[in-house]
C-alpha cells in the first residue's frame, strides 16, 4: 500500500483514502473498510446535548466526516456549516443531505486554517477531531476557531480521553485534560470537562475475531476490557469539552 494511503496511524490523521474506499484502516492488529465512528446517526451525547440547548446561532460542525451530525442539526432547525479536509466525505455528506432534505453548508476545509469559511458562528461542535490532531495543529485548530466565531460562541469539543483500557483507542489518540487546557486556553475558557462515551460500529464479536486473525503479539487491545451500549456497539472513552470563546 502507498504511504500515502495509509490511515489511523499517528502520523497521518488525513481520512481521504478511507473516504474514498482506496484504503483499508490498518494497525493495532485490525483491517477494516469502514469508518469505526460512521454509525448511521447522530451519536447520543449530541442528541441530549442538542435538546438541552446546547446549541444556538449558526453552528460550524467541524471535522464533519459524512456530515451525520450536522444534518441531525439542520434538522432539528439550526443552520449549520459542516467542514472537512477530505473531498470525498464532503461529497458524500452533500449527497446525504439532499436525500434526506436538510439544508447543510458543507464546505472543504483544513480546520486548522478555515480559509474560505465565513465568519459569524455562535456555536461549534467538533465530535473527534481534535484528538487526530498533533500539539501545533491544535494551537492553530483553536485560533481559527476563534476568528471564525463570534464573541461568546460556546465549543462543544468530544475527545478520546486517557482513561480507557489499553488498546482502544490507540495511544496518540488520547488526549488529556492538561492538554486541552493547554492549547484550548489561550482563545477559549473552559468551563466543564466531563466524561462519556462514544459508540462505535465495532462489536465484541467483530473485535474478537480481528484479534484472533492477528500475528502474535499484534492485537494491542482486549475486547472483554471494553464497555457496549444497549445494541451490542462498542463505547470509546471520550472528554466532552464546553468552552467559551474569549
């Protein structure tokens, strides 16, 4: 496989060729053709945080992927600006948003630039991007945020936190709360870091066998060590980050 096609390792965070079934995800013993965090709707923690107000003014969904959540929005009645770096999750997030009738601003985008992207937004939501992020990318992610928002936008940011079993998620996608005060804090003011769990497409059974099918010594995580939701999906520890723009 090209180097460049390569995904889920810690130094390409770039999704395109998983996007564009060029490339399987490969490494900690796994193969796979899908994307893990695709599970066909909103995740829970947004459908709550969504009903409880969580979400006002123009919404920015950044690191949108196939633009599951900021349909949801949309939706649900916000006007909502999706963006992500990969053509081919833009693309396929805009053929979504037709089929189900929802108005969706889907725009191509580097986060940690947001050229092109207008000003203006009162709320962002970034569901597991900024954990795919290296340190210096994160300083940039959290000014361009800031630029792109008005005065007093809230960040709603969802995280890979260090507190699972080893394995899952692999190690450079954990993220602790030092370091998101330490490059969150300069343009925005944290006000609550509290944890919860993401689902996943991954299943005891689907993991089970990839161990078995791994080399010896390969499969860096234990299925039984990990939590499930109430349809049998597997739950990744996650930060959920509030903030405010200063």
């Amino acid at each position: 496989m090209n180097a460049k096609d390569q995904v889920f390792t810690e130094d390409n965070s770039a999704f395109e060729p998983l996007y564009a079934g060029r490339a399987p995800v490969e490494g900690l013993g796994m193969r796979f053709g899908f994307a893990p965090w695709d599970i066909g709707e909103p995740q829970a923690v947004v459908v709550d945080l969504e009903r409880d107000g969580g979400f006002r003014g123009r919404v920015l969904d950044a690191g949108c992927g196939r633009g599951g959540h900021a349909i949801y929005l949309a939706g649900r009645g916000h006007r909502v600006t999706g963006v992500d770096s990969s053509p081919s999750a833009i693309a396929q997030a805009e053929e979504r948003a037709r089929d189900q009738g929802a108005e969706v601003e889907f725009v191509v985008a580097d986060a940690t630039r947001l050229d092109g992207v207008e000003g203006g937004f009162a709320t962002v939501l970034d569901y597991g991007l900024y954990h795919c992020l290296k340190d210096e990318q994160r300083v940039r992610y959290a000014e361009a945020l800031h630029r792109v928002c008005e005065p007093g936008a809230r960040l709603q940011l969802f995280s890979f936190s260090e507190t699972a079993p080893p394995g899952l998620p692999p190690a450079w996608l954990r993220v602790s709360r030092a370091n998101l005060e330490a490059h969150l804090g300069t343009h925005w003011r944290i006000l609550d870091i509290r944890e919860t769990s993401s689902a996943t497409r991954f299943t005891r059974a689907f993991l089970e066998e990839q161990r078995d099918k791994a080399p010896e010594g390969q499969a860096a995580f234990d299925p039984s060590g990990l939590g499930e939701d109430e349809r049998g999906r597997i739950l990744l520890p996650m930060w959920n980050v509030r903030a405010e723009r200063r």
